[in-house]
C-alpha cells in the first residue's frame, strides 16, 4: 500500500525489498515529508540569493581595487563587510540547511530513480561552485586581485544554469526537458552577453569621442 502526498508525487519509502517500514512508519514519515520539503525549498532559495548577490559584490571589490585610493580606502571597508555577513550570515547557513533538508528527504525517494541521480549530480557540482566562492570570497577579502570584473559577471551566470537545472528537474523529472531547458537558457545568456559587451564598446567609443 503507497500513502499519496497531496503534492502531487508519491515518494518511494525506504526499506529492504519486500520488507519496507510498517504503516505506523510510513504515516510518521508521510507527516513529515510535506515541512520538509517546504523547509527544503525555503533554504534553497535563501542558498541561491546569496550566492547570486555575493558574486555581485566580488564585481564591486574587484572593481574598486583599479578606483585612486581615495575612494578605495572607503568602499573597500564597506564591501567587504557586507561581503561577510552575507556570506557567513546568510549563504553558508542556508546552503547547510538546505543539503541537510534534502538528506533527510532522500531516504523518502530510495533507491533514486534517473531525475533524482541526475540532481544529486548537479547539487554536487553547485557544492563545488560554493566551494569556489568561498575561495574567491577569502582572497578579496584579503586585498587579493581575483580575475576581473568581467570574469565573475559570467561566473555569476553560473549559478542561474545550476538552478534551472535543478528546478526543470525536480519540476518535470525528465532528464530531455532538462537538456532543452539549459539549452535555450544557455542561448539566451549568449544573446544577453553579447549584448552587454556590444554595449560596453559602444558606450567606450562615446565617451572617446
């Protein structure tokens, strides 16, 4: 006997084969599933806003670091504490919470079926660009000149592929809608970025002139 969650999936309880929990434990676990998925969702949107808006300031801190010393020495100090707080205030909590949510549903969805690999696949792969930023985030700290401005505005766009990625995924659970999705995501940031440095040469050539 499944128990059916009104989300509109039916989770795959754990247990051995032919030997699953008790109906007493799938209740129990039934009950749960609903907060944590919520709690799971909350913390992963917390998770991307952090990293969306600590890259833009990485932009402002290394940007700053080419400014004259006057106005260095005060935007410096400024930007980098908002860089901290945002970063072991908000990002670092909410992206634990959000991987310690998400094992504690995993078990609910066991063994994994292909959009579920595929996920974990990619939660790996935004772990590692958390791990990136962190790296990024200790040496502008330090004064460090870290690749350029323009480097992490395309960084930037990193995190919005991992999150489409992830959502089409979680959304559609079909690993060709996944493939379509990032693909016209990826067309429209080559148009976007195409068009900022179209831009930028133009606005060069009339502040030459």
């Amino acid at each position: 006997m499944r128990i059916v969650i009104r989300s509109g999936y039916v989770p795959r309880w754990g247990g051995l084969r032919g030997h699953g929990p008790s109906g007493d434990s799938r209740h129990e676990e039934a009950s749960l599933y609903l907060p944590l998925k919520a709690l799971h969702i909350i913390s992963m949107v917390a998770w991307f806003s952090g990293l969306f808006y600590i890259v833009r300031l990485f932009v402002y801190l290394r940007e700053t670091q080419e400014r004259p010393s006057s106005e260095r020495d005060v935007l410096q100090p400024q930007l980098r504490l908002m860089a901290r707080r945002l970063w072991f205030g908000i990002t670092w909590p909410a992206g634990l919470a959000t991987i310690g949510f998400g094992l504690a549903l995993l078990p609910m969805f066991w063994p994994p079926g292909l959009w579920l690999q595929l996920k974990l696949a990619l939660v790996v792969g935004l772990v590692a660009y958390h791990g990136a930023c962190h790296q990024m985030h200790a040496r502008l700290q330090r004064g460090e000149a870290v690749a350029s401005g323009r480097f992490f505005r395309i960084w930037n766009e990193l995190a919005t592929l991992f999150l489409v990625s992830i959502v089409f995924l979680v959304v559609l659970k079909n690993s060709m809608s996944l493939v379509w999705g990032v693909a016209g995501l990826a067309v429209f940031a080559a148009v976007l970025m195409a068009g900022i440095t179209l831009y930028r040469r133009i606005r060069t050539r009339g502040s030459e002139a």
